[in-house]
C-alpha cells in the first residue's frame, strides 16, 4: 500500500486518478492505512470543528469508494 495518499501525491484527470507519487511510506500494510493517515488529519484540522455525523457519513463512502476501486477490499 502507498501510505502517504495527500493531495499532492496522487494526480487525476479530471475525477479519474492517473498518477501516486511519493513512494517513501510504501510498505506492507493494511490498506486501511492508505485512509487512516489523512482522515485523522483531516478531522483534527485546527480550524475544524469536533467530528459530527456527516463527517462520519463522508468518511464511509471515501472508503466504500477506496473499496471499489480494487479487485481486494
């Protein structure tokens, strides 16, 4: 698994992913470690509020979109 998937490490076309880069977290790992790391960032941003239900609502169709997009869930 990649690791580090921020903004600037994976580029699209239009909605279409096309390129990750920034290799230096890869490892073997559970994939869910792909969306752990910028979710707990996203979440905890300084200027957010405490997580609600529609952060969480978000955060489940992020990984139900991350699972479809594999031949592995």
């Amino acid at each position: 698994m990649h690791g580090d998937c921020w903004d600037n490490n994976v580029l699209f076309t239009g909605d279409q992913p096309k390129a990750i880069l920034d290799f230096g977290s890869m490892g073997r790992r559970p994939r869910i470690d792909n969306l752990a790391s910028p979710f707990w960032f996203w979440l905890l941003e300084l200027e957010r509020d405490l997580p609600g239900p529609a952060d969480l609502q978000l955060l489940v169709r992020l990984a139900a979109a991350y699972d479809r997009g594999t031949d592995r869930p």
